[in-house]
C-alpha cells in the first residue's frame, strides 16, 4: 500500500507505504513500513521506492567524475577542494602517468592553487581520504569555460533519465557540458550568448528540480534564445 503521490515532498520519518518494496536511497524498512529517510521527492517506480533528496553535501564515491579546485600542494601532489567536506589528494604520477623524479622536477610546472581540475576518484579509505586519477584525456586542468555551481543533489536532474536533461543542455543549447558529481559543471562553447544561456538553465534546473515537465521547459528556453528571441 502506497501513502504518498509520486513525486509528492515528504519528511524524515515520514510513512511512504507497506509491503515488499525494493528501497532505493533515502529511504529505510522497519517491519513491513517504509519510511522516508531525509527531506526531498518520493519517487515511485515499479517494485522500487526511493527519495530523491533536496539538499545536502556531496560525500566522494570511487568511480565518480568530479570537478576540483587546488588548494594546497605537497611534496608528490596536490590538495583540491571537492565541494564536499572531504578533500582530494591527487599525486602528480596521477596526473602526468608516468614517474616523476620529485628531486629533480619541480611539480609547480602542471598545476598551480586555484586551478580547476577533473578528475575521478580513485579511491576512498575508511577514513575518508579521497584519492584522484586522471584517467581520460578530456580529464586534467580546464583551460577554458565557466564554471557553475549548484547544490550536488541536483546533478541527477541535470543528467535526466537516460541522459535526457543534459543531451538538451548540449544539442539545443549548442555546447559541451562537463559535469561533476559534486556540483560543479563547466559549460564549454564558441557563442557567448549560448554559453551564458546553458548556465542561465542549470540554475534553472536547480531552483525547479522538484517539479514535473522541467526537460520540456529547459528545451524551449534554449530553442527561444537560439532563434533570436531572447536575450
């Protein structure tokens, strides 16, 4: 038996239905009761039950693609800020794939405090220490675009189901869309006018994450702007 509506905003604590589901995140079981687990969306698909939260921290998960920011550096590396309360380590061996003479190579020479850098997680200990990797050639310091940042949660929002939201980003909106699991994304584009379009739509998506028909809303800000009849 379902409580809620799909999509309906719910509570930690609150009851969202009985019997077998399959729990997704945000959610937890006591008996035969499911109950929402943090503040946000219930979504009801199938067999499955999940909330999608509305706010909260970015917590690094091996495998995620994330966007950094160098904050220190150290003998063999470098410290970025993830947007998260965990930082990152990345070696310079990491970054450059090959052995590096530190006594002799000055480190300096790739990456400098407030660089902007993506990366993948590599790895993250019991205590939370991050590791990175630079693992594709798109991946490495960001030479050009503008960078936005919105609330982590809402980056599945911005992917969409199946890709949907952020094929729109970049097909209608005319740029490449870089996106980071921790809530910062770099809009790369020759037209201006498009990339400060496709920043102007993920605030959008932000601010409206919670509401239904937002791919279809997104597409025709874009499309209205390409034609020539926005700003």
């Amino acid at each position: 038996m379902i409580h809620v509506q799909n999509r309906e905003l719910v509570v930690p604590g609150q009851l969202i239905a009985e019997g077998d589901y399959r729990l997704r995140d945000g959610t937890f079981r006591e008996g035969k009761q499911v109950y929402s687990a943090v503040v946000g969306l219930a979504e009801l698909r199938g067999g499955e039950i999940r909330v999608i939260p509305l706010q909260g921290r970015y917590i690094p998960s091996r495998g995620d693609v994330v966007i950094g920011v160098v904050v220190d550096s150290h003998y063999s590396g470098w410290i970025l800020d993830l947007n998260s309360p965990y930082t990152g380590n990345l070696f310079v061996s990491d970054l450059v794939h090959r052995k590096v003479d530190l006594l002799r190579e000055d480190i300096n020479k790739y990456l400098s405090i407030g660089d902007v850098v993506v990366a993948k997680v590599k790895d993250v200990d019991e205590r939370m220490r991050v590791q990175l990797e630079i693992d594709q050639p798109w991946m490495g310091r960001v030479e050009k675009g503008k960078l936005v940042e919105i609330s982590p949660v809402k980056i599945p929002r911005v992917l969409g189901r199946k890709g949907s939201m952020l094929k729109t980003l970049q097909d209608v909106g005319r740029c490449r869309v870089r996106v980071g699991q921790n809530g910062r994304i770099i809009v790369l584009g020759r037209d201006h006018r498009m990339v400060n379009a496709v920043v102007e739509a993920l605030l959008m998506i932000e601010r409206e994450a919670h509401t239904s028909g937002l791919t279809d809303r997104v597409r025709l800000m874009l499309e209205k702007i390409v034609s020539g009849g926005g700003d």
